[in-house]
C-alpha cells in the first residue's frame, strides 16, 4: 500500500504546490491548514497522519505496522516521494 502512496502524481502534484506555497507563505500562514490538506490527500489510502513536519515539509504515517517518515525529494529536475520507516 505504501507503494501506491508514493507512486501517486496526484498527491505527488498537490504537495509540491503546497511545498510551493507554504515556502512563499510561511511567515503569513498557519502549517495547520498545510496539515489538514494533507492528510484529507493521504487518508485515502488507509491510513492517519501522525505528525505533520513544516522544516522538512513531510509528515509520519502508520501504515502495515510500519512508521513511515514521508517528503518530498528533489533531483535533477524531478521530484518523488519517499518513505523511512521501521517496524511497530
């Protein structure tokens, strides 16, 4: 399932604008509504936010009994999901 997640361009799309944004908007706007957007983007998958990171821009999930810690990577022009994690 996590797999999925970080293969999906439309979650990808909508974070990298909220990435986008909230870089612009920082110092004017609450990372509480970033937060909400997000996981109303991530519950899809069966699975509940734990924590939201501003700094890093990512968040931890619980997912097949694994924490994951997901953000955004950008290289040479694209960007991806990635996940660590480690077993509950």
């Amino acid at each position: 399932m996590i797999q999925q997640l970080l293969n999906d361009d439309e979650l990808i799309d909508h974070l990298v604008y909220l990435h986008g944004r909230w870089e612009d908007e920082k110092e004017y706007e609450d990372f509480k509504d970033y937060s909400d957007s997000i996981e109303k983007n991530v519950s899809q998958y069966g699975t509940f936010i734990t924590a939201c990171h501003s700094p890093v821009f990512g968040f931890m999930i619980k997912m097949d009994g694994i924490t994951q810690c997901v953000s955004l990577k950008f290289e040479g022009g694209y960007v991806k999901l990635i996940a660590r994690g480690r077993k509950l």
